[in-house]
C-alpha cells in the first residue's frame, strides 16, 4: 500500500467532492482485485488507496468472464486473469491487449511515458522490465 503521496480535496462545479491522490509513478502498483479475493470488491473494500483502472467484464459474463479490457501489466506480467480469449485479438492474454481504447500511460522504472495507438502489450514503448507498470485505456494523458 501506497504510504508516499498528497491527499488534496476538490469539488468541482457540481458541488461534487473529490479526494485526488498525488504519488510518484515508482509509488503505483497495478494489482487486480479479484485475482486476490475471487470476489468484485471496490477499492475502498480492498483496502488499497487507488482507482478503477480498468475496464473489466463480470464473473458472470457470457462474454470474456473477469477479463480486462485494456493493457494493465506490472513488473512485465499481465495483472489479468490469465485466460487467453480470441475475439478478433490473436488470442491475446487477459490484460495483454487493449480491447477498448488505444492509450497505455507507463512506467519504465525511470521514465512515465504516454503512448497512443498501442494495441498489444508486445507494442514499442511497453516496459516489461521489474519496477515497471502499464495501464492502458481511452485516451490516456498524465500531468
């Protein structure tokens, strides 16, 4: 857990409240919920601080059941379920393929980067090395 980071508080001009988690890129870790509990919690449930990353269909699905719909790798393995579904991507790992959108923001280990038309996991530009994370999406940007 995430124990280096700034907790600012927003409400935006609907009157909604937000708490933003300020971190460095080498503080974030890319886990999957329920591969560890086998269950759909939320963040808060799981006792992470964090986002919803990614897309992701439910247990129950008829359609790719638990998988991912974007690039979301850590240390270069995939944070997926592990099954390999075909739907017109080359029977691509779960979390190696962006199903849904086209953007991966990463982290080399030194260097954040944003990439844009990244389809696999196995495109130039992804880190797989250890300390690194992938997570993509659509239109991903960082500031």
């Amino acid at each position: 857990m995430a124990t280096n980071y700034n907790c600012i508080s927003y409400t935006d001009d609907a009157g909604r409240d937000f708490l933003i988690l300020k971190t460095l890129a080498s503080n974030i870790k890319l886990v999957s919920l329920y591969n560890e509990s086998k269950t759909c919690q939320t963040v808060k449930e799981s006792g992470y601080y964090g986002m919803n990353a990614s897309f992701f269909n439910m247990p129950d699905s008829t359609i790719r059941p638990c998988a991912l719909h974007n690039i979301a790798l850590q240390d270069g393995k995939t944070v997926g379920s592990e099954a390999t579904f075909d739907n017109n991507y080359n029977y691509a790992k779960d979390g190696t393929v962006n199903v849904t959108g086209n953007s991966v923001i990463c982290w080399s280990g030194s260097a954040l980067n944003c990439l844009n038309g990244i389809n696999y996991s196995t495109d130039a530009g992804i880190p797989a090395s250890r300390n690194s994370w992938a997570q993509g999406g659509f239109g991903l940007y960082y500031f």
